[in-house]
C-alpha cells in the first residue's frame, strides 16, 4: 500500500507564480515531514522539513503547510524561478526509526 | 566536500556477477541508510544502521543483498548473483537528528 502519494506527476507554472505542490499520507504514526528536490542522475537534495507538533515552516521561498486532520502536507515555492524546474518527492518519517516513506514524486516545470 | 559520498557513481555488470557498493556518510552523523530508485518512482527504504548496529532490513532486501557498517563510519552494500531486476539507483542517506541528506547514488545496469 502507498502510504505516501503525490497524486499529480506533473506540474507546469509561469515564472515568478506560485508553484503548489501536494502530497497525502495514510499513516497516523509519521510524525516529521520533509521535501526534497531532485535532477537526473543526482542524489535527493534537502528543501525544507515540518514536524507534526507544526502547521507551517518557512524558509525563504519556500513554504511547508502541514494539516494533520486531513493527512495532508502542500509546498509553495513563490516566486517560482526556472532554476526550480525538478522532480520534487515528499517523504514522511517516525521518529522510531527514522526511515523515509517517499511519494512518487510531481515533476514541477517552471516556464520563463 | 563534506557530503554524502558514493562510489562507483556507476556500474554495469552481468548477470549472475557480484557488486559492491560504498557510502561515506557526513562524519558527525550516526544513522546511515540505504535506499533504491527505479525510474517513475519514489526512493524506496532497505535498511538502515545506527553506528555500526542494522537495525532494519526491509523485505525489498532478499537473502542476495547484504549491508555492513563495520566501524560505524562507512558502509557496503553488496549484491551477490545480480539479476536484471536489481538494475535500480542505489542511495545513500545519512542523518544525525530527523533530517537525512543523501549522497549521489549508484547507478546500477545489469545486464
């Protein structure tokens, strides 16, 4: 069972909107929430986290907004550039173990 | 460069080969993971270490997958008698608190 989906594989905004991007969760027990971005052929690199004690985190251009009675977390990146053009994963964790439960990804492309 | 590092960043091999696989994870950090990515799909968890101690496996790690961590610093991953299915990018991800940074991965061919 997916235990954390990104229902949208694909996103595409204009340069300097802003770029929502979704994820959803099925399991009670993740408490600590994170985003990564991510190009071909790299490793996944560290956007932004939210804890579950948590509703909203910023940092810079970016923004995590975590709503627990709805199982659901969202990104905003505004303004958009066309330097954020990537797959963006959302990944989910107890703090048992630590282990990331990763979405499919939502590939974001941001048009000049 | 005090990241996350792989090595090789690449492999093709052939089927029924072995491979080995390393992770040098960030020097401070004592939880190290290993995960796999095939395309279209999210990195998936296979085990994890805390210092030198496995303390995990997912059943995505059959009996031709082990992990070692020997010192508590880097650690391998070998696959023995490979098979075309194994062909995935293989992570590396290390943390100290609930944050994991990951290293480039393996891009693993079997052919």
């Amino acid at each position: 069972d997916q235990q954390v989906k990104q229902n949208s594989p694909s996103l595409s905004v204009q340069e300097g909107r802003i770029s929502i991007l979704n994820c959803d969760y099925t399991n009670s027990m993740f408490d600590y929430f994170l985003w990564y971005k991510k190009y071909p052929a790299e490793g996944p690199t560290f956007l932004i986290s939210i804890s579950s004690i948590k509703d909203k985190n910023e940092d810079g251009r970016f923004t995590v907004f975590l709503n627990k009675s709805a199982k659901h977390l969202s990104l905003h990146i505004v303004p958009s550039q066309p330097g954020d053009s990537a797959v963006y994963f959302c990944a989910a964790s107890d703090s048992n173990t630590g282990k990331l439960i990763f979405g499919q990804g939502t590939t974001l492309q941001v048009k000049p | 460069d005090t990241g996350v590092s792989q090595d090789p960043r690449h492999k093709i091999t052939k089927r029924g080969q072995n491979v080995t696989f390393r992770c040098d994870p960030i020097s401070e950090h004592n939880r190290l993971y290993w995960y796999r990515q095939t395309l279209g799909q999210g990195p998936e968890f296979l085990t994890y270490f805390q210092n030198e101690a496995q303390l995990e496996k997912s059943r995505l790690l059959s009996d031709r997958f082990s992990a070692e961590r020997p010192k508590g610093s880097f650690s391998t991953l070998e696959i023995q008698r490979t098979e075309q299915g194994d062909s995935a990018m293989y992570l590396c991800a290390s943390s100290f608190m609930e944050t994991q940074y990951f290293g480039p991965g393996t891009r693993l061919l079997v052919l």
